[in-house]
C-alpha cells in the first residue's frame, strides 16, 4: 500500500512537474508498481485496456456533428455556452478540443463570451494556445469565476504558459492571486511589480505580506528587491525580520540596497523609531 501513499502524495504535490499524468499512472499499474495486496494483476490489466472508452469517440462524433450540421447557428456565445458545459459535464479534454477551431474563428473579437470559453481549454492539450490568447485579450475582460479557472491552472509546468496566464490574471486584477500560485522568479517579479503599483484589496494585504517575508532570503537579488519594494508599499515594512533588512542594506547589488534603505525608513514611519543596528547600516551607507 505504500505505493499507493506515494501516488496520492505526487498527486498533491503543487509543482505539475511532479504530479504523474494519467498514462503514467496506467503504467505504473501495468509494471505493478502500484497495486492492491490481493489484486487480480489479469483483471487489472484488463480493465486498464478497456479505458479508452467508447463513449469518448462517441461524444466527439456527437460534437463534430452538431459543429457541422449548421454552423451558421454557431455564434460564439452559443460556442461558449457548448465549450463550458462539456467542461461542467466532465467531457474528456479530447471532446472538448473538437470545439476548438470554432471557437478560434471568432479571436478578432476579443469578447467575453470569447474569453470565457478559452477558460476551458487549460484542462486540454491546447493549454498553451489558450493562454496565449487569453494573454493577449483586453484587460478586465474576465470575471471572477473564469479568473479562478485560469489560476487553479498556475503554475502548469510550462514556463511560457505560466507567464502568460501571470499576465492575465495582472490585467484582470488578480495580481495578489497570482503571484502566490507563480513558481518561476520572473512571474513573481511581474505580479509583485503590478501589485505594488496597484491597490491590493485589505483581505490579501497581511497574507501577501507573509509570503513576501518567506521569500526574501532568495538567492535572486531582483526578486529580493521587488519583495521589499512591495512590502514597502503595503506599509508593511516592519514586519520585515531586522537582520534580513540589515543584510540587504550592505548589498552589492545597488537597486536591492538602495530598496533596504528605504524599506528602513518606511520601518521606522510605522514603527515611530529605528533599531541602533539599522541606524549604523545607514549611515555607512
């Protein structure tokens, strides 16, 4: 059974890379490198086989068909609409990617039925596609729901998709969201840079800043910079850890320690007074 607890915990692991994929997982059953003690291994393997259902070749002839019947009645709200609720029916992502050429013939419009129904299409083999549309599609676009979509999807395991779906959750307002979910430096400093500049909603404000103090001992200089900068303009540089502040201000990297010392001052604003340690650090600046 202790393959089976392995399974269960590669599936919960956050980073996609790490989490088997479905064929992976047959395969494994296939070479019994999991099983149940007392399993019949002939039952087993002949039930894998037969996954490949039927029913799913079913269900793309069902859409194809209902593509080409008429597809003058095929507007994009009435793609949309068919786009999502396979997704809430549960359609394999084979299904739904049947849909996509017809959807793709309305992208001149840039609407939100046309945003909503990229949404579904995370799930599929064309991830990549999707997010770069969703990308490039104007700001404020999405709503609430297809935002929490998009970010269940980060981080995906593919840099580029990440960063295009960082983007479209900066130009949807959710750059608190995603630069909690980001894995990849550079997405990080992007939705730190737009949080910064942008009002963050109070209920995110102290969880962010949270998150910025774990990841201030990072070895990329950039990303330490943009932390202390957002922290900064949280005004919540106090909670920055004296000696992780002090470190930064003795940096060699300009930008870093020119961002420390102002992280200080904004400390010592909040706090009505400046540790003795910190007063020497700036002024052998």
């Amino acid at each position: 059974m202790q393959s089976v607890k392995n399974l269960i915990n590669e599936k919960k692991d956050r980073d996609p890379r790490v989490r088997p994929s479905f064929n992976e997982i047959k395969k494994r059953f296939r070479k019994h490198e999991i099983y149940f003690e007392g399993a019949d291994k002939k039952k087993v393997n002949k039930y894998i086989d037969s996954i490949e259902l039927p029913e799913i070749k079913k269900q793309m002839n069902e859409i194809e068909s209902q593509l080409s019947t008429n597809p003058n009645a095929m507007t994009i709200q009435a793609i949309s609409d068919l786009v999502n609720s396979l997704e809430v029916e549960g359609a394999p992502p084979e299904v739904l990617e049947r849909c996509w050429e017809s959807l793709l013939q309305f992208s001149r419009n840039k609407t939100q039925q046309y945003a909503q129904g990229l949404v579904p299409f995370l799930g599929t083999s064309y991830i990549d596609k999707a997010a770069a549309e969703l990308r490039n599609l104007p700001s404020g676009l999405l709503n609430e729901a297809s935002m929490k979509k998009i970010l269940l999807a980060i981080p995906s395991g593919n840099e580029t998709v990440d960063t295009n779906l960082v983007i479209t959750a900066c130009k949807n307002g959710f750059s608190s969201d995603a630069e909690k979910n980001a894995i990849h430096p550079d997405n990080i400093k992007l939705a730190l840079e737009i949080k910064k500049q942008k009002h963050v909603r109070a209920n995110k404000c102290e969880q962010l800043a949270k998150k910025s103090i774990q990841i201030l001992g990072e070895a990329d200089p950039m990303l330490n910079e943009k932390k202390i900068r957002c922290l900064v303009s949280l005004n919540k540089a106090s909670l920055i850890k004296k000696e992780a502040l002090k470190i930064s201000m003795q940096s060699k990297n300009g930008t870093k320690k020119i961002a420390a010392h102002i992280a200080a001052a904004q400390m010592a604003l909040e706090e009505k007074k400046l540790p003795l340690d910190l007063i020497d650090a700036l002024s052998n600046k």
